[in-house]
C-alpha cells in the first residue's frame, strides 16, 4: 500500500494512541500461564501482540477479543498443551524472545517461526541462557529463526548476567524463572524497561530489584487480572515530534504511557527545547499514565550515547527526522542494536533521508545528520517495518515541494494500524 502525504502548515487536536505493544505483549503472555480468566483493557491494536495472543492460542488457552478489550482465560504454568504446528510469531521479536522463555520450562517441544524480517534477527541472546538452564533449543545457523525449543520440566534456575542490554532477554529470563525450582536472576548491563517486573508483580509473583538486578521466584502460580494497558509512548512519539516540527501546532495525546524507564524520549525532547507537558499523571497496574500536551517549538538536537541509547531505542528513527530540521543536528552513538532491528534501521533511515535530500553520516554503531536542513518531497519506503514507515510519514508533513509517497505502509499495523487516519485527523 502507497500512502501520500501532504505537507501540512499547523497541526491541532487531540488523540488517543492504541495500548502499549511492550505491554500489551507482557498481559498476552502472563495472563495465558495464570489461573483464571483476565481481561486486558485497552489491548494493543497491532498485529505484533496479536501474534503473541495468536501463539497462547495454539497452546490451548482460550483467548476472546471484544471491542477494545481482551480476554484470555489462563491455563497456569503446567496448563499449556503441545501446539499442534508450528507457533507463529509474525514480525515480533518479543513474541519469540519473551515465549522462549515460558516454553522452555514445558514437558514438550514447539517450533516459533516468523516472517522474512525476524528470520534475520538473532535468538543466540535467549538461547545462551535458556541452555545454560538446561533446555535444547535448535536455530538456523545457531542464532536464526525458526527455533526449536525442546522444553523440560526440570530448568534450572540461574544467575545470569546478560552482555546485550535488552528487556526481551531480561523477560525470557525472567519467564524461564517462574518454571525452575529457586530463584533466578537477571542482572544487565544497563536499566531496561521494566514492563516485565511490573506486570510479574500485578499477577501475583514474587520479583524484586535492586540496582542492576532483577529477581523472580520460581514455583508460584499467578492470578489472573483485570488490567488497562496504557497508551504506546513509542507511538506517541510520531506526533509529539510532528508537532514540535510544525509551523504552527497544539495537540494533546491522552492516557500514554509513561513509565519512567520509557520516559528518556520526553525527558531528550525537552532537554532540547521541546515544549511537552505530562499532565495529570495516574497509576494504573502499577504503570504510570499521564496526557501530553505538545507545542510546536525550535528543537536544539543532541547527542544519544551510552544507556541514552537503550532507553530510546525505538525512537531513534523520528529523532532522525526531527535531527535533521534541528539547530545543531543529532548525533546517534553505541546504537549496533539498531541493525537487528525490524530492518537495519541504521541502513534504512540513511536511505530514505538521502531521498529526501537530508544528509546524514553514518557509523557502524551510528550516525550523525547535520541540523537545520530542509525535507524535499520524495518517494520513501518502510522497507517492511513500521517504524521506518511512520518515521518518514511525518518527514512528509514538512517537506517541500509536493506530496511524499511512502511505499509498504501497511507495515505500520505491525505496533499502529490506526498511524495515518490520526495522522490526517490532526491536520488543522
Ligand atoms: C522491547 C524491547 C526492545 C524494543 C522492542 C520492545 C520490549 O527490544 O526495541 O521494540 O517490549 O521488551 P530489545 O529488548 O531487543 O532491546
């Protein structure tokens, strides 16, 4: 699908964003292993927690989507039954990752495959620990899906100190924990969201942190919940900086996530002149809430290093954009990850901004665009990922010179199938 996007001079509204993928996969997953029957309010629209629904389902746990709400009537732990296929994990990373974990403390074996995107990306990172516990697993060329993961009742729990810092390797872990015998930790190397620890804590287990460690105890069952998943920060940050780039905007965005190991993209934004507001901050499941309030405003850039850049990794690829409109420019460091990402995000964000005319110089681990360049109108791609596709749509809001076509941007369904009808209802 071709998507156009005109230039727009003033954006202005309100909006809401659809439930927090990171989260909503978190509820999918821990609701299918706890006893009784959850409902997630505000489930996530996109298809990537859907496929983790998807996969609980062929695992034999009940699964009913209502408008805006799901239920998923728990099986527990020892509750999931053998899949009769293959499990299907679709574009998710967090599906594969964080049900990696769940499967290797069951009595049967199960194949996770994905689409031509997540064949590409490294498991080895889930796989280490899981075999250290005491699973079989077995990948394409010892790191790539499908992967097959030969469970058993009897995983060691374990101390495992992870060299990558990724909350999907510290969930797997941490799911892995809640079918051993003892405790099992998970220490990293620098602080990623803790949507797992909050979410393991609201069904019922027993899980502690303390600095750089994260601590669950095995052999509990969980509960079932009744939870509200809040708004996608992540997909709040395609608007807050369309906002901030145009000539003239007010938007406020309701009941968006902000956890505070979520929250460096505000505290980046405003640290560089952005004009965001958090409003009337609540708690909810034991995340935080708050609306967003955002006004168009001059924006310096920056530099994202070192745990910066963990912490607003998914987010790297509209500060690209924003970067380029910037005073001083962005410059972008320590960020490898982003070349396992849904594409080589490194590669694709280069690629399009170049098509737009916007220079940027990239690094192995990075990339550096100059500030206070203009958007030329263009014919971009996603090049299959929704990040990319709903990057360079906002791009297209303050190009010059026509409309910008963005090629394959269906791909945003992936985290936001509502991205370009709020788009367009926020045009002033
Ligand atoms: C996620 C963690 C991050 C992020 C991804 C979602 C999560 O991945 O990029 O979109 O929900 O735990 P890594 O754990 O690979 O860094």
């Amino acid at each position: 699908m071709q998507v156009r996007i005109a230039p727009s001079k003033a954006l202005g509204g309100a909006i809401r964003l659809p439930g927090d993928k990171s989260i909503s996969h978190r509820y999918a997953i821990l609701s299918a292993i706890a006893e009784g029957t959850s409902t997630l309010k505000n489930f996530s629209s996109g298809a990537d927690p859907h496929s983790s629904l998807g996969c609980m389902q062929s695992l034999g746990v009940e699964v009913e989507k209502g408008e805006g709400e799901v239920k998923v009537h728990g099986r527990g732990l020892r509750g999931l039954r053998a899949p009769e296929g293959q499990l299907d994990a679709g574009n998710s990373g967090s599906t594969i990752r964080m049900l990696s974990g769940i499967l290797a403390g069951q009595p049967f074996s199960s194949t996770i495959f994905g689409d031509e995107s997540l064949s590409r990306r490294p498991m080895k990172r889930i796989m280490t620990p899981l075999q250290q516990m005491g699973a079989r697993i077995d990948a394409v060329d010892g790191t790539y899906p499908p992967i097959t993961i030969h469970g058993t009742r009897d995983l060691q729990a374990m101390d495992y100190h992870t060299p990558v810092a990724s909350a999907q390797v510290k969930s797997c872990v941490l799911f892995a924990g809640l079918s051993c015998n003892g405790e099992t930790s998970v220490t990293e190397p620098v602080r990623t969201r803790d949507h797992s620890e909050i979410a393991l804590r609201e069904f019922g287990a027993d899980i502690r942190t303390e600095g750089l460690t994260t601590t669950v105890a095995g052999g509990k069952e969980l509960q079932a919940r009744e939870l509200y998943v809040p708004g996608d920060l992540s997909g709040a940050a395609f608007f807050l900086v369309a906002a901030l780039m145009s000539g003239d905007a007010s938007v406020i965005l309701y009941d968006v996530g902000v956890n505070p190991s979520r929250t460096a993209l505000i505290d980046f934004l405003v640290g560089g002149g952005g004009q965001v507001k958090v409003l009337d901050v609540r708690s909810s499941g034991g995340e935080l809430v708050g609306d967003l309030q955002v006004r168009n405003s001059p924006f310096q850039g920056g530099v994202i290093e070192k745990g910066m850049t963990a912490a607003l990794i998914d987010e790297i690829p509209v500060l690209a954009v924003l970067g380029a409109t910037s005073e001083n420019g962005l410059t972008v460091r320590d960020a490898s990850e982003l070349r396992v990402k849904e594409t080589d995000r490194i590669a694709t964000v280069a690629e399009n901004l170049r098509r737009m005319g916007i220079e940027i110089e990239t690094a192995a681990d990075g990339f550096h665009i100059p500030g206070k360049q203009t958007f030329r109108a263009a014919e971009v791609d996603s090049f299959g990922d929704h990040r990319i596709g709903m990057a360079f749509a906002v791009a297209g809001l303050v190009a010059q010179g026509g409309e910008t076509i963005v090629n394959e941007a269906e791909a945003a369904s992936v985290s936001f199938p509502e991205f370009f009808a709020t788009l367009e209802s926020i045009r002033a």
